[in-house]
C-alpha cells in the first residue's frame, strides 16, 4: 500500500536533545494497555511492541513520526496517537501507539526479531535478491494493481543505499 502519512521528521523529535556520544540506537515502545487494545490479551507477540533503529537510521529524514493519514487524524487502529514509518523498509518498523523513545548504546530488542529470529532480523530491509525462509521477496503486488511489479531495493529510495554501504545485507536482513 502507498499511504499518505501526514507527520514530523523524527530527526525533528531527536534533534531537540542531546544525546550522548555513546548513543548508537534508538529504541521505541509502545503503551501497554489490553483494556484499551485487545490484541494484547493474547500472547502472539512479547508485549508491548517494541522497535529499534540505528541512529543513523532514525536521523535521516524519511524516517516519519506519523500523525495521520489521508488528510485525518490517524485513527487508533492505524496507531494514534503517534506511530513510526520508516518507507525504505516497506511496511517494517512501523510501530503504533508509541509512548517511549529512548537513545541506547546496544542493538536493541525488536519484538518481531525475538519472536522469530530467523525469519525477522533487526534492519528489515525488504531486499529483492534475499528470500524470506518461506517467500520470495523478489516481487510486490500493490494494492489497486493486478500486476505484480518488481520490489525495488530499499522501496525505491536510493538515497538510504548510503547508510548499509559496506553491511552484508543477506546477513543483516
Ligand atoms: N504497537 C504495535 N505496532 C505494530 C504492531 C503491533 O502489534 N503493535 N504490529 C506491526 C505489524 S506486524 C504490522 S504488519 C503493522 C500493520 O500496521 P500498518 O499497516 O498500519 O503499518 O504494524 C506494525 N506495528
Ligand atoms: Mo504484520
């Protein structure tokens, strides 16, 4: 899906603190209320939901803390009242409802990566030339069209390229 997100730069957010030199990863969390977010009655994950960038990652300017979308307030469901969305990484790293942001020196803990390591690692860089144990990942079908098209590395947006220059992305994925 090709979403119209309204939102800010999160280098906009992290530009407004200082961070430590030893800072290396951000990390987020989501609130943690099954009350309000029945999903969370079930174990399917470790809640709550937790992502990580690389710092670099997170500072450059297309990684978006959403708003909305479509021209609206972002609808709960869709992660109100904040949620990331990193469009290199096609529909990764989008976590919803985010209530923590914090710098830290390690890799940290993505819930998707601790629940099937395999499967999910922590860049989630949807790459065309490496398979997913059980899919290929070499083609996109975008809703609205018919026709599956071919998945563009980094989603198209060559500018990233830059920042896993040297990273073997088959181990890294
Ligand atoms: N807080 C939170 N964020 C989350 C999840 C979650 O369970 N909790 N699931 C992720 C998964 S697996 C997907 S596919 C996307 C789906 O929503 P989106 O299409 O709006 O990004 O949200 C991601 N962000
Ligand atoms: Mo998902």
């Amino acid at each position: 899906m090709v979403i119209p997100w309204i939102g800010i730069s999160l280098s906009a957010l992290l530009n407004q603190v200082q961070p430590l030199p030893k800072a290396k990863y951000v990390a987020f969390q989501t609130l943690h209320d099954p009350g309000q977010m029945p999903g969370q009655r079930f174990g399917v994950l470790n809640w709550p939901y937790v992502e990580g960038l690389r710092l670099d990652e997170a500072m450059h300017p297309l990684a978006t803390l959403a708003v909305g979308i479509y021209g609206e307030t972002l609808p709960n469901q869709d992660g109100a009242p904040i949620r990331l969305v990193v469009p290199w990484k096609y529909g990764f790293k989008g976590i919803k409802s985010i209530v923590k942001i914090k710098f830290v020196e390690k890799q940290p803990p993505t819930s998707w990566n601790e629940a099937t390591p395999n499967e999910y690692g922590f860049y989630s860089n949807v790459n065309p030339n490496v398979d997913h144990p059980r899919w290929s990942q070499a083609k996109e079908r975008r809703i609205g069209e018919f026709f599956k098209r071919p998945t563009l590395m980094f989603n198209g947006y060559d500018d990233v390229a830059r920042l896993y220059s040297g990273m073997d992305l088959k181990k890294n994925y």
